[in-house]
C-alpha cells in the first residue's frame, strides 16, 4: 500500500536517552509489526552523539519519520542545579508552544503517544480531538505508586520519607521510604511540583501503555486491573506491550565485542550505570579496587566521577568520549594491574550487545528500567547499584520480588561501599551458587519475555488490541 494509505500516528518523548530509546522502540514496533507510519517528534536538545546516532540511524525503518522540534534556549529559566524532572519539564513545555501547528502540519496524526513527562501535549490533543496515550516506560510497580502520589499527597502532611511505614501502594508491594524516588524526597521543590504535575495529569490519557508484561509483574497488573481503588481514579485502560529494547547495530570493529569473544562463558560483570550514572570519586576508587579484588573478568563502562549529582551526565552524555581519560581518575596502576581481566571504555558501550553476548555472565547495573529489560531479556543476572529516580524501587524489586540481583550492603544509603563489599557480590554472582539460581531466574524471565513478545502473546495481542479499539487502522483502499 502506498505511505499515505497506512493509519499515522505520532510519538513524542521528552529528553533523555532513557525516554528517547523506549519510545523509539514503540515507534520501530507500530511501524514494523502493525504497519503503520509513524512521526517520530524529537524535542532537541544539546543532543549527545549517541542521541543523534540513534534518531539518524540509517536502519531505522522506512514508515518512521524524526521530525526535529526546533530547540529552544532555558538557559534564563534553569539553573546548573536544576533537578532533572524540572529541568525536562522545563524544556518540553517551551518546546512544545508550537505542537498544534505540528500536529497541523503532520495532517493531524490519528493518535499521539507520549511519555510520562509529556503530558502538556494532552491539551492540544484535546482541542484537535487527537487521542493520547501515555507510554509510561518504568515498571508497572512505578505507574500504580504514581496513580496513588495525588492521593497520598492530599492525606499526608509530612514529607514522605519521615513517614513511620512503608507506603502502602494499594494492591501492591509496599514502598519503603528509603526507596521513594527523588522526585518526592522533598515536597517544597519544583522538582517535586512538576512531577505531581504530570503524574496528575495520567488520567486524562486514552490509555497507558507499560513498558513491561504482564508476567513479570504480575501483582501490579492485577492490582491495576481489579483493585477498587485504581477503577475509582479512574484509571485509563492499562496495556503492558513490552518489553522493548533496543537491539544495537553490530559494529564490526567493536572493542568491547572483540574483546568479550575470547573470554569464557559467563564469566564477565559488565559494568555501566545508564545514560545518566556518575559515582563520586571516593566511591569509583572502591569499585576499582573492588573489581581487582574479585579476580573476576569485568567490562567497565567508565565515566569521570564526580561528587555533584549521581544523575551528572544525563543531559551530555557522549559528549566527552574524546576527553575521558579513565587513567587519570581510576586508581594508580588500576589499568595495568587489570589488562589480563578487565576492559575499561570511555562513557558509553553497545550495551544490548554486550548483554546478549555469551561471555556476559552478570550486570552491574544502576537499575534503570532500560537496562533492567534489556537484562532481563538476555538472561543475565544482576548486580544492583541504584543511584538516582525510581531506581531504588526498582532495585527492591528485581532483589526481593524477582530473585535476579544482589544488592551491596549500603545501597541505597549515604556514603561509599567499600572494595570489599564490592568484592564479596562481584564473586556472588559470577562464582557462587547464588549467582547460579539468580541466573537460571534471569533465564525464566528471559522465556517469559519472548513469549509475552511473540504473536499471540500478551504483550503483542494487547497492542494490537489499542490499535483496533482506535480504529488506527489501515484505511481499505478501493
Ligand atoms: N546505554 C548504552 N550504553 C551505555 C549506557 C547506557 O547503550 O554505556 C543504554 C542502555 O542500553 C539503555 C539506556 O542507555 O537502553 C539507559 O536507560 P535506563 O533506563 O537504563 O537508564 P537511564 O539512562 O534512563 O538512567
């Protein structure tokens, strides 16, 4: 059929690599499996270069369109210390003062999918009779917490983390306060403002896509489904289509590649903390040290530590790929020690490639929902390093309900884990029968995801089901 008789739909996410990848995937999957053309709007930014590989791939598939959203300059309206939702935020609502001429332009999209951070969009939509669905790409566990701030943010007075109990998320899990996001640590921000904001504005979607399935998070999804208290929100339908990931394009020459090729089996931790993930100087020596103390092989995704922000290098990431040097922050002699067992890239790695690589034997991860997934979906246990959003939460899960990781003594927390507590969970789960069972529970959820993923499977019948209930469908050409 020709291009013009395909349904069109647009996907918009806000900045940052952890939203750009899921909901560019969303986009690969509506254009690959269900055969529609998809506009892609990408807010710029000060793009890194793995931003501006990833939307000006050339295997990107025909019937996908990045549509540039001209950037715009925040500079008076940020400061260096403004927190990453406010600051996003931020951006998007200046970004987005020209979406209905854009929506106009694109000849009016039969749906927009948007990201949690998005949901200014959800009033142009409304005037242009354009339905919206929020593609909410953290855990399920994560949207119901959500669904439930507004609630508990008119019951409570105090701040969330003085508060005696867990919080009881209706139906699901309880959250520990020490886990709580960023985001709601301290209620007289804008940081805080802001993600109220748009977790208030959930319900006006057509419905919420997750970035999960329904069998790895089983007591959430039902929670959401059944439990009284989501149906009297209301809460939007709820679709959980995933997982999806991003699969790399095999680069011939990679480094890390060749390099895992001649290690054994399973023996190898990958170490990398996300597009955002940064460690104080103090804490990046005792990981050093930690590794070399372990004897086990390890591929390190190294970036410069600093002790501003665990989220420093979200906005830039890539940018300074040239000038990381990891010999003059690692420790003395770390390099040369190590040669014979470990690799150490600068700033960013394929990491879906490395993951999927049968010399991976475990993960050091900080536990975003990304490289949560993309583990998970390779089979390959965990170490868990939360830093900074959701991912304590996370981290909790993925140890205490899923079985597949071990967390260091002292995370989360102030202050440094030191070497060799770092040292006794690296031999955890690449040497001990512990690593053992979290890696045989990886490979349940492995099998688990490719069949929520194939046709007839949860995930992609629940897909197909939002384009059908939409009439975002092929129009019958005569
Ligand atoms: N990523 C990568 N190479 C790196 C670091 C990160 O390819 O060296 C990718 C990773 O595969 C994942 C994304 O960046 O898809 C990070 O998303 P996640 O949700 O895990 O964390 P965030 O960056 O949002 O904190």
């Amino acid at each position: 059929a020709a291009e013009t008789n395909k349904p069109h739909v647009a996907v918009l996410s806000s900045p940052g690599m952890g939203h750009i990848i899921p909901l560019l995937e969303l986009a690969k999957c509506l254009v690959i499996d269900h055969g529609i053309h998809v506009s892609f709007l990408n807010i710029t930014t000060e793009a890194s270069t793995a931003q501006i590989q990833l939307l000006h791939s050339p295997t990107l598939p025909l019937g996908l369109d990045v549509v540039d959203i001209p950037a715009v300059d925040i500079s008076a309206l940020v400061s260096d210390d403004t927190p990453i939702v406010a600051r996003l935020s931020i951006n998007v609502e200046e970004s987005l003062k020209p979406l209905k001429s854009i929506l106009i332009a694109l000849g009016k999209p039969q749906a927009l999918f948007i990201d949690l951070f998005c949901t200014q969009a959800f009033d142009v939509c409304k005037e242009l009779s354009i339905p919206t669905f929020t593609f909410s790409t953290p855990s399920t566990s994560f949207l119901a917490f959500c669904l439930y701030l507004p609630t508990l943010d008119r019951e409570v007075e105090c701040e969330f983390i003085d508060l005696p109990e867990p919080v009881q998320v209706p139906g699901c899990s309880p959250v520990r306060t020490e886990d709580l996001l960023d985001q709601v640590r301290n209620r007289k921000i804008d940081e805080y403002k802001w993600f109220l904001f748009h977790i208030s504005r959930l319900p006006m979607s057509d419905g919420i896509l997750l970035n999960s399935w329904e069998d790895f998070e089983p007591t959430s999804h039902e929670a959401i489904r059944k439990h009284p208290f989501y149906k009297q929100i209301p809460t939007p339908p709820v679709f959980p289509v995933g997982p999806l990931i991003k699969h790399d394009k095999p680069e011939l020459d990679n480094e890390c590649l060749a390099w895992l090729d001649k290690q054994p089996l399973n023996s190898v931790l990958f170490v990398a903390l996300g597009s955002g993930g940064t460690l104080s100087a103090a804490q990046l020596t005792e990981l050093a040290w930690g590794l070399e103390l372990s004897q086990q092989r390890f591929l390190l995704v190294a970036r410069k530590p600093t002790d501003a922000s665990a989220s420093a290098t979200f906005f830039n990431v890539g940018e300074d790929i040239n000038v990381n040097d990891p010999k003059a922050y690692l420790p003395d002699g770390f390099l040369k020690r190590t040669k014979e067992v470990g690799l150490v890239v600068p700033t960013w790695a394929q990491q879906v490639s490395v993951l999927q690589h049968p010399s991976t034997g475990a993960f050091l991860s900080h536990c975003g929902w990304n490289s949560t997934l993309e583990s998970m979906t390779h089979g390959v246990p965990m170490i868990a390093w939360p830093l900074y959003a959701e991912q304590r939460m996370n981290a909790t899960m993925l140890v205490e309900e899923v079985g597949v990781a071990v967390k260091p003594v002292g995370i989360p927390g102030k202050g440094v884990v030191d070497r060799e507590e770092i040292e006794r969970v690296v031999r955890l789960v690449l040497e001990g029968e512990e690593g053992n069972v979290m890696r045989r529970k990886a490979r349940e959820q492995k099998m688990s995801a490719v069949k929520a993923l194939e046709f007839g499977g949860s995930s992609h019948e629940l897909l197909s089901s939002v384009i059908k209930e939409w009439k975002i469908e092929k129009e019958i050409s005569v």
